[in-house]
C-alpha cells in the first residue's frame, strides 16, 4: 500500500489497515494527547488519542520530518 491509497481511506478504513497491516514502534504521551506510532511499508502512521477517555482523534501519515522529531530521545544529558 502506498501513502496515498493510504490517505484515500475513511479513518476507519486507515485503523484497520493499521491494526493488520502496521508495525508499531513507540508512543508519544503529553497531557492532551496520547499517539501510538506504527510503520507501514513505506510510511508512518500516528493514531491520536485523547489522554482521559481513549478516544481515537485522528490517523494521520507521513513519510519523513518534523512529525518523526517527537519520538527522538534527548542525549544531550548522556545515557
């Protein structure tokens, strides 16, 4: 599947795709919004949770960027 047949799909579509298809890889947890990060093929998907009732907000996809920036780690304090 590529990135966009992906974004082609209803939400409900891009989660059943994601739950088969997708590799999760890490989470990303502030006070307003709980993210799960999968791999597919060749692209990423955030499924965007809200924090107190674990209601699905929003699936977005991306290949590359800032949207990756979030689930690197700070080093600059050392290990």
């Amino acid at each position: 599947m590529t990135l966009y047949e992906f974004n082609k799909l209803d939400m409900n579509a891009r989660m059943e795709v994601t739950n088969q298809k997708g590799v999760f890889l890490d989470n990303y947890i502030t006070d307003k919004e709980r993210i799960n990060l999968y791999a597919i093929d060749m692209f990423f998907v955030e499924v965007v949770y809200t924090p107190k009732k674990n209601f699905i907000l929003e699936v977005r996809s991306f290949k590359t960027g800032q949207s990756l920036d979030k689930y690197s780690k700070d080093f600059s304090d050392g290990f």
